[in-house]
C-alpha cells in the first residue's frame, strides 16, 4: 500500500495502518491496547511501524 496514505491514516486510525502493513501479528495487539489507554502512543506507534521497512 501506498506509504503516504499509511502515514495519513496513521493519525486517524492507528490500528488500522498497522494491520494493513504488517497484517495479524503482535503489532495489532500492541496498538489496540496503546488506543485503548491513550491515542497518541498508539499514533506514535502505528508511525513507527509504517515508516520501518
């Protein structure tokens, strides 16, 4: 999928840009949980994982 639309998508739905880079893995469970206790972490964390190669 196309980088920049993953970076956008990053800020709006976090969870969503992590399962459509790297699918069903841990990285899903770790973002789910980051936006249930608070959104920025999980804003930070879904960047992390899209930006890595």
């Amino acid at each position: 999928m196309n980088k920049i639309l993953l970076i956008i998508l990053s800020f709006f739905l976090p969870p969503l840009a992590v399962y459509l880079k790297r699918g069903a893995d841990k990285h899903i469970v770790i973002n789910i949980i980051l936006c249930f206790v608070f959104w920025v972490p999980a804003v930070f964390h879904s960047l992390w994982v899209v930006v890595q190669d």
